[in-house]
C-alpha cells in the first residue's frame, strides 16, 4: 500500500508549481527547498518499498515503519490541496473582481522541484499562507527520520484481512473453461436425483463446502445446468446469499420476477410456499456464511413444507460450521485441491491462449512449477494464467517463480497467493485504484465512469504531461479487467465497451486484506466499537445499513479527522449533523445516495460543507427528499464531480455554481423538479459532462440558456430538455450544437415546450443540428409531422431512439444510415402503414440506387404503433435479378402494444432473425394462429426463438423443415 501511495505522491510533486508574489519570494523559496529535499528523501524510500511491502506481513516494525510513510504521505497531500484550494479561491474573486465571463481555471496545483522557474504576478492577491512552509519543513524533518531509519531493516533495491463476505454469482457457466471437476460433479447430481427417505418430506439440503477459490460455485454451476437436471426438477431457482443473510432479501429472490411490495417476513415466506407449492425444486443459495440457526430455520421450514418430495436445496459455504448448523453434515460434499494436471490444463488455457502450441513448451518447466505453487486452487490457476498471458520472456516467468510471497503460511494468505502476485505485477498508481475498490462492499456494482471519477477524487489519476484524466482512469479500468480483477461485466450495447463489473469475493477479501488499516465497512449501529479499535487509522469509511433517522451519535463522535471518503450503502439516514461534517476536513469523496429512488431521505446538508476544501466527489443520488443544496456547495473550488441522479424533489441548483471552477461533471439526469439550471455554470470552462441540459424560454435572467451551451466543451453524453415558451428558435440556433464534437450521443427532450411561438418541435430540432460524427440520437416527444431535415445524413449513427411522436404519419427514412445498428421507435400512433419510405425508399423501384438498406441493423423494436395495419414489404426483392438486401444483420425483432398490424414485410423471411418477441398484437396473431396455412407464418418460420406475450393462448404452428407441430412459448409480460 505504501509504495502506491507514495508513487502517487511522487506523481503530483513532479507536476506541480508554486505561484507566489513579490513580497512572499522568500517563503516560497524555502518551500522549493524543502520539497526538494522531501522529494529526494521519498524517492530514496521508493526505491527499497517492494521489499518493505512483502515483509510487513512478518515483522510488525516493519508494518509500523509504513504506517508512519503512509502517514507523511497523507498529509502532504493535503497541503497540496490546501495550496490549490487558495489559487482556485483567488482566481474566483479575481474574475468577480474583473467581471469576466469565463473562468479559466489552474489545471493543476504547480510547484516543480527540478526548474528555477517560478510564475510571477499570476495572482493578484497574497495567499501563501505563512503556516505552508513550516508544515513542509516539519514534514520533511519527520521524513527524514523515516529516511534513515530504512537502512536499519537492511530492506533491498527492487523493481520491477478484514473479512466482509460479499459476492454476486450467477447461474450462467462457460463449461470450455472447466477442467477436474468430473467426479464431483457425478457424485452431486446422483445426490440430486435420487430420492432419499431420510427426510421425511424427501427434501434434502445438501452443502458443497470449501476454501474460497476451490470451485464451489462452478459445481453448482454445472450441476444447475446438466441437461438430467434441467428434466428431472419443476422448478429450478439460483439466489446468491452472502453475508448478511436477509431472510426476506432471499425470499424475494426466490420468487423472481413481481415479488411482494411487503417487508413483512411472514407475508414473504407466503408468497415462497405458494411459489413452489406442490413442486419438485432445486433451490441453490450460493455463498452462505451465517451461523445462525434462527434465521435459517425462518426460511427453510416453508421450503421443506411446501415443495414436493425430491426437492433439493444446494448450499455452498466455506464455513463447517453452517453445515453442522444445517444440521446435514452426511450430506456434505467437500471440496479438495484440483489435481496438478487439471490446475496445469487451467493454467494452460489461459496463458497460452491464441498462441502458437510451440510457446507453450518453451515455457513447460516453468509452467508446472509453477502451477505446484497453486495447491490446487482453481482461482490460482486462472489468474496466474492469465498473469502470465502477455509475458514472452523466460526472465519474466522466473521472476514470478521466484516470488517470495509463496512463503507465506496463514490459510487465508494461501488464498491471496495468486492475487498478490497479479497485485505485484501492476504499477503503483494502478495499486492506488484497485486497492481503493474495497471502500465498497462485496455485490457492489461498479459503474466504470463512477469508479473513474472515485479514482480521480483521490488523486490516483495524475500524469506529467497534459492528459485527460479520464483517458487515464480508462485505461487503468481496462487493465483491472484484462487481469480478472473483475467480473460479471455488462456492455454497452453499441460499442460492446465494459461499462459496469462486480468483483468476485476472493478479490475482495485480498483487497480488504491489503488495506484493513485503512478502509473500513461497518453495518448498522455496530459503528462505536469497531470505530474505537481503529480510530484515526481509518481513511475509507463505509456505513451499511443504517436504520432511519439521523447519524448515530456514535458515528459522528468518532474520531474522523483523517476520513478521505464517507460513503454509505443501503442506508436511511436523514440527517447529518454540523459538528459531524466539520469533523471531516480531510474529505475528498462524500457519498449518500440511495440504489434507488426513496432509499435514502437527506432532506438537506449543513452549510458548513462549505468548509471541507478538499472535497473533490459529492453524491447525493437517488435522495427523494433532497429539496435544495447549501449555498455553501459553491465555495468548494475542488469539486470535481456533483452527482444528483433522480433526486425527484430538487427544485433548484445554487445561483453560484459558475464558483465551482474545478468542476468536470455534473449529473442530474431524472431531477424532474429542477426547472432550470443556474446560469454561471456555462462559465465553467473545465465542465465535461453535463447530462441534462435544462433550457427555460421562459425570459428567466438567472437560467441557463442555448447560446451558454456554445461556450462549453463537453464530452460523452448530453440530453437537452426544452422548457416553456420558445418565442425566436434562432435563440435555439445560438447553441451550436454542430461544434459539440466530442458528444457521442445526444438526446432532444421537447416534452415540456409550450408551443405560443413556434408551431412545433420541427422548427427548434432543425436548429439543434448535432455534429455529424454523432453515434448515438434520442428524440423524445416530437410534435411536428416530420422529422428533423438532418437526421438521415448523420452516417455515423449506430443508435436511434424514438420516443412520443405522436403527430407524424411516416416512420422517419433510416434505411439508408449505413452504420445504424440498434432502432428503438416507441410512441407514433398515427402511423398507418410501415412502408418504403422508412427504408429510405421514394417508392417501390428506387431501391436500385441503394442496393442494401438497414445494411448494419442489429436490434429492432416497434412499439405502441397502435394503428398501423401492415408492415409493407418491397415490390422485386424476390427477383433472381435483384440485388437488394435488407436488413441483413437482424438478429432482434420486437413488435409490441401494435394491435391492429396484420401483416409482416415480405422479406422477413430472408432476414437472419434469432428472436423474434410479438406482445399484444391480437390481429396478427389472428394471422398465425391458421396453423400454417396463412400468408404470415412462411415470413418467420425460420426464426429459432420465438415469443408470444400477454395473449391468452399461443398459435400452433407447423415447423416448414421438420413437418412436427411446434408450440411458441408464451410468456407474461413480467417475465420478458
């Protein structure tokens, strides 16, 4: 921990000037002094602290000897921060001063060490405090101490846990991915299903028990999905547990899809027994950690009481002792060591992955010594596999052989083996990152962009030249990922980029191995004890599930003064007090927000906010009572990031939020309240996202209008929303929405405009032209009855999205956007006829100058088209001669809430449909269910999956190949 701290220290000392002036020239050249020798006093330590590092575990001197580092570390950083807090504040009361439209704030807090060059005149008034350079001075002497002390430890030149349980898992396994885990498997599924009178009620609970890493949910896995398993249980059911165990929480995963509103257990557990009452079920908790009879015997007697005989429940724990408290010990499968060969084939698969078979007898003797280092832990293998993926060299694989951290003895470090030899082969300011994921508990799911802007909070994302730091924090996302430090990842549908992950628990126990001087997670009112043992160690605090009311008494007397981030999870706190919040004066990151909307209930926040000056990330979301922020908020000039996702009841935004000169991102995306944006945060020059850009005609001289979207520069993602009375649309035109050229997707929102002026949407989207390399375009509620004249030359659009057109007659023409992938059209209730023209189509003949339309189609959903009749096919695409294609990517089709739409275009049926979803579309299931003979089902008969939805009964249809009867399956609307 200590050498990622101190490299990100390095860092900013590296990249930083003082600006001083003439009356102050002497104090700020001892300040050059000093922090030159601090710096070569901490690049001396730098140097011995791998070894330190790796010591520490075995010697508590050692261990001792780093806290004091990281100590020192700390605080220097905060008076980096304290020293670019008053340049941000001078420039602030510079441009009032001056009256000047535009805030162009320091970039970065710069005093070089290695250059005589220092910035005169840059501010206008004196705010090198004199207490900066006796502060660095004692922190360089206490420094220097620790310098001296290293060579006592005869530490070597190198280059080169509390426990939380918290997991998410899945019943979904790559079985190309499993090796050695036959025989078990075997002895599992006999246990499945053979029937037992050993339990009168024939259901039995059978544990899988094993260190963390062996495997245990992979066997569930492959258990869950044998094909004898599948055909032998009514009802199969996958909940992941961890630790708490929440008897309700599980029991609403057991019933899946539309569960109780409740939080009444008994009312829960009714809905459980009427769930699989009378049915045969294979029910797996996976990842069970309490040892708590009570709670268990809560949810298992419905279990046992209602299913059917043979029913099963699958248990996988690491623990003995929640066997013996299940009392099914005879039942037990433990889980051993893989064997070498099966750890080797692991490993194999990994590391040598599209690579020549000859590199992987290069590497052979190396590779099975060190596959032996695993002990069998699968984990081990994989990770180590994948480890040694991109290291050609023999060098470089003797280096991880001869890693000393195999020594190490302790059960729980035997697991971490692998982890830390992929900890070790990053680089510090990636440690930083990854280290600070375990400020969250296990099952969190981390936004990329988020844990991005976390990272940036704590400083872990400098550089020495001028890069974006969210280009950095990018790529150090993706290299946690490359090294499976994450998982269950999601993607944007468009570009198939990760966009959120989870973390598998082993991960997260190493991680909270690493840090547990450090990052705390206290759940519920357990915080005094547990905030005695560490006190002012603690630099990450997490509060879980805290009870309704304000912060506990106990939580705010604590002793928080070294606190960098506060963050709560699963909480109902009201209420913060004054002398809490001054307490945290070395805050960067301040997160109360909720996982959904009234979750969390902070009606507002102190004024005295205001004075923690190191506050870099505040997140508020999802707060339901949240009506307004202190005025105070505007005189944090290190805010970077502001996130008020679905804060429903914020009316208004503070008028001085042009003094955030620091700020890169704001959110506000479902703050319906708000009815405009203050006007001073089209001053802000380093802004770079702003999701929602509230834009009020309605001649308010405090709010933000089109022509301030001009002067900002942002990237990503942006959604106008359009209020009141747009009087001239050449005020609309002044936003300039064409020079926008880092926007990759752009929403229009005209839901709110009232149309006095104007005569519809079409007159302001005409004006809101985007820049043409736009990727992504939603346009909601549109009353013109046509679309915007550029919207079918934008040729870099892969996604479109319609939304309440409920005055035009004609799909818009997007058959010829030659890179668009994913249409979703929902909402045009005049439209009658799907025809040519939303092709791209003048008429039936002109598709010979665009021989292929839709040509990149991937997903295509029609939706509340209420009364269009007939999809329209084109006249001569059957012809030998024609070389038209359409839609020749289709894999998704869905058509819902159309009931009249009778018939489907005749070139479906050459279209390489896989899913096809029909919801509430009575006529032309009317159509299909003339059980072959009619015109429409030769159009889809070809499609493998095919759901029916919402309708009574489902169509029997005849398969054209294999002549058997086939039954559509027929699905709720629930459970799409």
């Amino acid at each position: 921990m200590a050498d990622a701290i101190v490299s990100v220290l390095l860092e900013r000392l590296a990249s930083a000037t003082f600006h001083y002036i003439e009356d102050k020239v002497e104090n700020v050249l001892n300040v050059k002094k000093y922090v030159q020798e601090f710096t070569s006093n901490l690049k001396a330590i730098q140097a011995v602290l791998q070894d330190a590092d790796r010591r520490q575990v075995e010697d508590e001197s050692v261990r001792n000897w780093l806290d004091d580092l990281d100590e020192i570390s700390y605080q220097m950083g905060d008076v980096l921060d304290e020293w670019n807090y008053d340049v941000l504040r001078q420039q602030v009361e510079k441009q009032e001063r001056e009256g000047a439209a535009a805030l162009v704030p320091e970039k970065k807090v710069r005093f070089s060490v290695s250059s005589g060059c220092f910035c005169f005149g840059q501010v206008s008034q004196v705010f090198l405090r004199d207490d900066i350079a006796s502060r660095i001075k004692e922190l360089n002497e206490s420094l220097t101490l620790i310098y001296k002390q290293r060579k006592m430890y005869g530490f070597h030149k190198e280059k080169g846990t509390q426990r939380l349980e918290r997991r998410i898992t899945s019943s979904f396994v790559d079985v190309s991915n499993i090796f050695g885990r036959e025989n078990q498997k075997d002895v599992l599924i006999t246990k499945l299903l053979t029937d037992s009178s050993e339990q009168g009620s024939g259901t039995l609970v059978i544990p899988i028990v094993g260190m963390g890493g062996m495997g245990k949910t992979t066997l569930a896995q492959l258990v869950y999905n044998d094909p004898k398993v599948k055909t032998h249980f009514e009802k199969r059911i996958w909940v992941c547990v961890s630790d708490p165990f929440e008897e309700i929480k599980i029991a609403k995963a057991i019933i899946g899809n539309d569960p109780p509103s409740s939080n009444e257990l008994d009312d829960v557990l009714q809905h459980v027994s009427k769930f699989i009452e009378d049915k045969r079920f294979l029910l797996v908790l996976d990842d069970v950690w309490t040892q708590d009879r009570e709670k268990w015997e809560q949810l298992e007697v419905p279990l046992i009481q209602s299913g059917a005989k043979g029913s099963r429940i699958l248990v996988t724990t690491r623990k003995h002792e929640v066997v013996d408290m299940m009392r099914a010990t005879s039942h037990m499968i433990s889980m051993g060591e893989l064997s070498e060969q099966s750890c080797l084939s692991i490993f194999n698969h990994m590391a040598f992955y599209d690579r020549e078979v000859d590199e992987s007898k290069k590497f052979e003797d190396i590779s099975h010594e060190i596959v032996k280092k695993c002990k069998g832990l699968p984990l081990a293998a994989k990770t180590l596999g994948c480890l040694m993926h991109n290291k050609r060299t023999r060098r470089e694989w003797k280096y991880v052989l001869s890693s000393k951290i195999w020594d190490l003895e302790d059960v729980e470090q035997k697991v971490f083996q692998p982890l830390l030899l992929s900890y070790y082969d990053l680089t510090p300011t990636v440690k930083c990152c990854l280290l600070y994921c375990a400020v969250f508990p296990k099952d969190y799911e981390f936004d990329r962009d988020c844990l991005i802007n976390l990272w940036m909070a704590q400083d872990y994302l400098n550089s020495k030249g001028n890069k974006d730091k969210g280009i950095i924090g990018q790529t150090y996302f993706d290299n946690l990922v490359a090294r499976s430090f994450f998982q269950n990842f999601e993607k944007d549908r468009g570009s198939g980029k990760v966009v959120s992950c989870k973390m598998h628990d082993i991960v997260h126990d190493f991680l909270q191995f690493l840090t547990k001087n450090e990052c705390l997670i206290i759940e519920g009112e357990g915080a005094t004890n547990e905030m005695a043992v560490w006190g002012d160690k603690v630099r990450h605090l997490t509060l879980a599930s805290v009870p309704h009311g304000p912060l506990s008494p106990a939580i705010s007397s604590s002793n928080c003064k070294n606190l960098r981030t506060l963050t709560t999870f699963k909480s109902k706190i009201t209420a913060i007090s004054s002398d809490f919040i001054l307490q945290l004066k070395c805050l960067r990151t301040l997160i109360l927000s909720g996982e959904w909307i009234g979750y969390t209930y902070v009606k507002e926040l102190p004024e005295e906010i205001g004075q923690l000056i190191h506050l870099k990330h505040i997140d508020l979301s999802y707060n339901s009572s949240l009506e307004k922020l202190p005025d105070a908020i505007c005189e944090l000039y290190n805010l970077c990031t502001l996130r008020l996702f679905y804060c429903v009841a914020l009316e208004e935004l503070p008028d001085n939020m042009g003094k955030l000169i620091s700020l890169k991102h704001i959110y506000i995306e479902g703050c319906h309240s708000l009815e405009y944006l203050p006007k001073g945060i089209g001053r802000l020059s380093s802004l770079q996202t702003l999701d929602t850009y509230i834009v009020c005609c309605d001649d308010k001289e405090e709010a933000l209008q089109f022509e301030d979207l001009r002067t900002l520069k942002l990237r990503g993602s942006l959604v106008v929303r359009v209020s009141g009375d747009v009087k001239d649309v050449r005020e609309v035109e002044k936003a300039q929405l064409w020079d926008q050229k880092q926007l990759f997707h752009l929403g229009i929102d005209c839901r709110d405009v009232h149309y006095k002026q104007t005569k519809s949407s079409v007159e302001i989207l005409n004006v809101l032209r985007p820049h043409k390399d736009l990727e992504a375009l939603d346009i909601l509620g549109h009353t013109g009855t046509a679309w915007p004249i550029w919207m079918a030359s934008l040729n870099h659009l892969r996604i479109v999205t319609i939304v309440g057109w409920e005055e035009c007659e004609l799909l818009p023409p997007l058959g010829k956007l030659p890179s668009l992938e994913i249409l979703t059209i929902d909402g045009m209730p005049r439209v009658r006829k799907v025809g040519g023209e939303f092709l791209g189509m003048e008429d039936q003949t002109s598709f010979k100058s665009s021989p292929s339309l839709f040509p990149k189609l991937k997903e295509l959903r029609l939706r509340k088209m209420g009364n269009s009749e007939e999809w329209e096919g084109v006249e001569g695409w059957k012809k030998e001669e024609s070389e038209i294609t359409i839609m020749p990517c289709l894999s998704y089709l869905e058509i819902y809430f159309c009931r009249n739409l009778k018939t489907l275009p005749d070139f479906l049926c050459k279209v390489p449909l896989q899913n096809l979803i029909v919801n509430r579309c009575s006529s032309i299931l009317e159509k299909l269910r003339e059980e072959g003979s009619g015109e429409e089902w030769p159009k889809i008969s070809h499609i493998p999956n095919i759901h029916f939805l919402s309708e009574r009964r489902a169509p029997n249809l005849m398969h054209p190949e294999t002549r058997n009867w086939r039954t559509l399956e027929l699905i709720s609307e629930y459970e799409l």
